[in-house]
C-alpha cells in the first residue's frame, strides 16, 4: 500500500468520524433560539428598519445648523447685448459765470440771440458727443456664474424641534416592533422544537408499541400451533400488527417533517440533521400552575407591540406639530457670496468677481382657503384613531393574559392526570399479559390494554409538550421572553 493510498484512507476517516460527530451532537433551545434570531431574515428587516429610523434621527438634527450650499452654471447665448441700437449724439454744456451755471451749447438766430428750434420743437445742440453703439455692446456669448448660500434657520414654526422629537419616537417605534418580532420568532421555534421532541417520543412510543404487538404475534402463533388458539385470532393480531407499523411509518414521517420545519425556522438548509438535547426528555410531574392573576401595569409595560403603539401615539402627535408649523411665520437668516464671468462690479469685465450679500427672509402665511389647517385637523384625528387602537390593544392583552394563564393551568392539571392514567394503564396491561399466560384472558382482551397503555403514554405526551407551549406562550403574553438588544 502506496502512502497517498494511507493518507487518502486516513482523510476518509476522519471526515467520518467528524460527519458521525456533527450528526450525533445535541442542540439545546436555548441554542435553536439564537440561531433562529441570527438567521431570521424578517428580524433582520426590523433590525435595518432601526438602523434607518437612527439615521433619519440624524437627518433632522441636522436641519438645527445652517445649511452651505453651492450653485454653478454655464450658459452660452446667441447674441451679444446692446444698450443702444445705434450711435447715440449726446448735447454738450459751457459754464456760464453770469448764471454760474452749465448751459446747453445752442444754435443760436444770428439776429435774435435766441435759441433755434428743429422742425420736431427741439432745440438744437450747437456741439454734441457721439457714443458709439460698439462702445455699449457687450460680449454675453460664453457666460460662468456660481453662488455659495449659507442658510440659518431662526424659526420654522417649531417644525424642526417636532421633526426632531418625531424622529426619536419613530427610533423608539422600530426597536419596539424589533423586539416584538423576535418573540415571535423565539415563540416560532419553541412550537417547533417541542413538536420534534414530541414525534421523537411517540416514535419510541410506536416502537414500543409494535414490539409489544409482535411479541404478542409470536405468543398467539405458538398457541395456534398448539391447537389452543383459533386462526382467526392470530389475524386479529396481524391486522392490529399491520395497523402499527403503518402508524409508525407515519410518526417516522412526521418527525423527518418536523425536522426540517425546526431548521428552516432557525435558518438552517432544511436537510440539516438536528439532535435536541431534549429528544430523551425525563416526564416528570408538574406541580408548579401558573399564576392566577397578574398586574396588568407591569404587563402593559413590557408588551413590546403596545410600546410600539404608545411610540406611534407619540410621533402622531409631533406630526399634530409638524402640520400647525404650516400656519405659522418662518424666519431664516441667509448669507452668500455670488459670482460671474463676466461681471460688471467695475464696468463689464470677462473675468470671475463676485461680492458678499445678506439677509432676511420672511414666511407668513396668510390665506390658503383652510388647507393648512384642515392639513393639521386630519393629524389631530390620526392620534386620536391611534389612541383608540391602543385602548383595543390592552383590552385584548388583558383578555390574552387571562386566556393563556388558565391555559397554562389547565395544561398542568392535564399532564398530572395522564400521568395518573398512565399509571393506570400500566398496570391494566401488566394484569392482561398476566391473565393471558395464565390463559384466563383472551387476545382481545391483550389488544385493548396494550390499546389504552399506547393511548394513556400518547396523551402524556401530548399533555407535556402542551405544558411547555402553554408556558412560552404565556410568558410571550406577560412580555417576559428574552430577546436580543443589538440592532
């Protein structure tokens, strides 16, 4: 044997022996829980959903500070821009020190001395200065400009400080509805689990039952070969045989099911094998019922879903805020540096100037035909729809509480009684399988108490994985579930 043929087995072997170890290790529910949490793609939803309401938290501190913002731009125009549509003749004036004052220069009548007017009634200048059109035209064709704004808000009819405080109820809303999520999945998983542990027993339970049903099989054959037994009882037995093990193909079935429910609820490929470390759970008896009443304060306190209606009846109220702020006055500070190219600070000049403004502005809103303030009305109603939904909500808290702890209870009395019928039913088969050996009981009489021994354990099951789904439900109700703090 070559030495990559021993390296090649030893692999092997190895891979076996951690495939047999994976398969064969235990999970626990506490373990379950937290995968289910890690893995589950609608808390990782509500966890985003967190992380958004924190960042739009951000979002509208921000508006307290003053705004920068800049503004560019180019534009190109076709034509250039002309002050004058032609050459203009502009009259001259002379100082006169007898008036000591300018005097237009006049054509004057050589005889009169007095001022010649032109056929249009106007005088006419003796000298004039001529201002070229080309000299008021100017290049507009290629045309740069740009603004920095610095913006201060100063009053916005409290809409920044409700946005602000909207924002916190909004964050506060999403980790309520995060942590209400996770005790559904915590509750999810709990249903799941117990179920496989459940078919897990009643598989042995089968098993057992078959057992008991092929030993009684072997028993009735002997007798039929010794002429003290019909052959119609040994169909009988065939029949009831037949009638097992279908049933057990039926729980092997379920359980293979159940398993992989368990795994896509904690986020595993549906074809992982799990081993709960509950699979070989002691029945013990439950003495300890549920309490029968409970402060409903503390209960109303920790109820995630109702704090996330409360943060809602809050938030509504800040957007109450929000929609009145529409009918108040707005006061901004605004400051900017603007520039152009081409400019005309000093003349009309092709290159980038630019100066500093500042000011005021004023919002005062006068007249909107009643939509500003129907706007706020419709708020109004929205919180008080809220706070009727909330009233709702404690109403049928306080009966869900009620419900589950008499579920709890009687869930508790139910398993002491099957295991008082268990108890019973034990000791029913032991005296038939007695009786039958002595031959004063008969195969039907064996078939019935093995038929209540496998309906007694049956209902023993049942009756503690029902305890264990009253108790999670109940502390689900209560609010009392953990559930993970990191968003």
């Amino acid at each position: 044997m070559n030495l990559n043929k021993v390296i090649s087995i030893a692999l092997a072997a190895i891979s076996t022996a951690v495939g047999v170890q994976a398969q064969t290790q235990s999970v626990t529910l506490d373990s379950c829980r937290n995968m289910a949490l890690t893995n589950n793609k609608q808390l990782r939803i509500r966890s985003e959903a967190v992380r958004m309401a924190g960042y739009q938290k951000k979002e509208a501190f921000a508006a307290y500070l003053p705004a920068l913002d800049f503004t560019g731009g180019y534009m190109y125009n076709q034509k250039e821009i002309s002050i004058f549509d032609k050459d203009q003749l502009l009259p001259t004036k002379t100082f006169d020190p007898a008036t000591q004052s300018y005097q237009f220069n006049l054509v004057k009548n050589p005889a009169t001395g007095e001022p010649i007017k032109g056929p249009n009634g106007q005088y006419i200048p003796e000298t004039v200065a001529l201002i070229p059109k080309e000299a008021m035209t100017y290049d507009i064709h290629n045309v740069f400009f740009g603004a920095v704004t610095l913006t201060q808000p100063i009053f916005m009819g409290g809409k920044i400080v409700a946005m602000n405080r909207l924002t916190h109820y909004a964050e506060e809303m999403a980790r309520a509805a995060h942590n209400a999520e996770a005790e559904n999945v915590i509750y999810a998983v709990d249903a799941a689990y117990w179920q496989v542990v459940s078919l897990k027993a009643k598989q042995k339970l089968a098993t057992s039952y078959v057992a008991l049903l092929d030993t009684l099989h072997s028993n009735v054959e002997a007798m039929v070969r010794e002429g003290v037994a019909t052959r119609s009882d040994l169909l009988t037995v065939d029949v009831k045989l037949n009638q097992a093990q279908v049933d057990l193909t039926k729980v092997d079935n379920g359980l293979v099911l159940s398993r992989m429910a368990l795994a896509q609820v904690c986020g595993l490929p549906v074809n992982t094998q799990l081993t709960l470390a509950d699979e070989d759970i002691d029945f013990v008896k439950c003495d300890t019922p549920a309490p029968q009443s409970y402060d409903l304060n503390d209960v109303y306190a920790r109820r995630q879903d109702l704090r996330a209606l409360e943060m809602g009846i809050e938030a509504l109220k800040q957007k109450e805020r929000v929609a009145l702020s529409d009918m108040l006055p707005k006061l901004a500070l605004v400051g900017s540096y603007s520039f152009s190219n081409p400019n005309m600070f000093n003349g009309f000049s092709k290159r980038f100037d630019g100066a500093f403004s500042v000011g005021a502005m004023l919002t005062i809103p006068i007249w909107h035909w009643g939509g500003n303030y129907n706007k706020y009305r419709a708020a109004k109603s929205q919180t008080i729809m809220a706070r009727m939904e909330l009233d709702n909500a404690k109403d049928l808290i306080n009966l869900q509480v009620s419900q589950s702890a008499f579920k709890a209870q009687e869930a508790v009395k139910t398993y002491n009684t099957t295991l008082a019928n268990l108890s019973k039913a034990n000791e029913n088969l032991r005296q038939a399988n007695l009786g039958f050996r002595e031959g004063v009981m008969t195969t039907d009489n064996v078939m019935e108490a093995q038929t209540a021994w496998l309906k007694a354990n049956s209902e023993k099951i049942d009756a503690l994985i029902d305890v264990h789904l009253c108790d999670v439900y109940l502390s689900k109700v209560l609010g009392t579930l953990p559930y993970p703090t990191d968003y």
